[in-house]
C-alpha cells in the first residue's frame, strides 16, 4: 500500500506558521546587542584616549632631538644626533597615521550608538521620561561632538607639525653640517610654537575624552602596557625654551 505524500489543507498550514515563528525568533534582536554597541564605542574612546597621549611623546621626543641638533655644545655629535632626529620623525609619522585611523574608528562607532538612542526613545510612551532621554542623548551627543573636533584639530596640527620637521630632515639629509644647521635659526621658534600648539590640543582631546566617558560612567583604565616607553621620549611637561642662537663672535 503507497503512502500519500500530499499535504491536507491543515498541515500545510501548520508548517507555514512553525516555520514564521522559528524566523521571527531566529530575527529577533538582541537586548543586549545596544549595550555591546555601546561598550565598544566607549573602548573606542579610550583607545582614542591612549592614542593621543602617544602622538604627545612622539611630538616632544621630536621637537627636543631637533632642539638637541641645535645645540651648540653639541654640534660635534650632529650626525649622530641628526640620526636620531630621523627616527623620531618616522615615529611621529606612524603614530599620526594610528591617531587619524583611530578617529575615524571612534566616528564610525558612534553612528549606530546614537541612532539606536534615537529612534529607541521615540517608543517611550511617558512623556517625561522620553523628554529625559532626549534631553541626555542631545548632552551626550554634544560631548561627543566637542571630543572629535579636538581629535580633528589636534590631527591636523600634528600633520603641520611633522611636515615642519620633515622639511627640516630633508634641508640637512645632504647638506649637515655646522652651516646648515646654524642656518636653521627661524625654525627654532617655528618648531617651538607648532610643538606647543599641538601638545595643548592634544591635551584637551584627552580631557574631552574623559568627560564623555566620565559622563558615561566610564572610567580611563589605561594599561601602562598600551603605552609603551619610547627610548627617544622626554619626560611629561610643556616643549622647552628655544635656546640662544649662535654667538656673533663665533
């Protein structure tokens, strides 16, 4: 005896609705899928955070080889200093290249975080609560704004800064010598003033860095780990005074 293989009415129609309820759960969204968007925005910030304080070693570690070059008591030890002056450099360089990435990371971060918050919030039904929390996603957006335009201009002194000390490279690669180098007496003050630009932006990128995680109930936990010593770094603290230029008696 063959067995009917053809579905009645009735069956079919439970198959139909066990396979849209097995969809509808297998798309349902997570609950805890915005909270891990958050937390990774936030570590996004905080990588930010590490990556900005590192471009300031980078910067004053420049800046004082350079200052180091110019030094009369020094001049002796130039090609030495000059090949360390060159290494400092290809630091800064890739360490610019890390701040920007990590900018753009944090930007395209922060778009489905406050999307999410927006739309989310339209489903609030008591009006005073969905009036609180747009009144804190606006604050938080603000912040978050005001962090990035911090980032962004700290970037962008941070390219002048190392095309600067790039030109300087280039002026002594093939001609170093006493001359040369006391022929570099208006760079001092350019290097100075760039130097000390960029290390106060970058200061303030950081500190609008902790007040959007501090905002957040974050706290800053770097690891010493991410940020590693550089052998060419000085210690922490504002660029030093540009020294004397040569002696006209020399």
């Amino acid at each position: 005896m063959r067995l009917r293989t053809t579905d009645t009415p009735w069956q079919a129609g439970l198959v139909a609705a066990c396979i849209s309820c097995l969809t509808a759960c297998s798309s349902a969204p997570d609950p805890n899928e915005s909270l891990r968007r958050v937390d990774d925005f936030n570590s996004h910030i905080e990588k930010m955070h590490v990556e900005s304080e590192l471009a300031q070693r980078r910067v004053r570690s420049c800046a004082e080889s350079f200052l180091a070059l110019m030094d009369d008591d020094r001049k002796a030890n130039a090609a030495r200093i000059f090949t360390g002056f060159q290494a400092s450099i290809n630091s800064s360089e890739e360490q610019l290249e890390s701040f920007k990435t990590q900018i753009l990371i944090v930007e395209e971060s922060s778009r489905p975080v406050f999307e999410k918050w927006r739309n989310d919030l339209r489903a609030i039904v008591k009006t005073s609560l969905r009036q609180r929390s747009e009144e804190r996603l606006d604050k938080a957006r603000e912040r978050y704004l005001d962090m990035i335009e911090d980032a962004k201009r700290a970037a962008t002194g941070f390219e002048l800064f190392n095309q600067e000390i790039k030109d300087i490279a280039l002026f002594l690669s093939n001609d170093l010598n006493e001359g040369a180098i006391d022929n570099l007496q208006p760079e001092l003050e350019s290097v100075a003033t760039l130097g000390e630009d960029i290390d106060d932006r970058l200061t303030e990128t950081m500190l609008s860095a902790q007040v959007y995680l501090q905002n957040a109930g974050e706290e800053i936990n770097v690891d010493p780990e991410e940020v590693p010593a550089d052998p060419e770094s000085v210690p922490a603290g504002p660029i030093g005074p540009v020294p004397a230029g040569p002696s006209s008696g020399r």
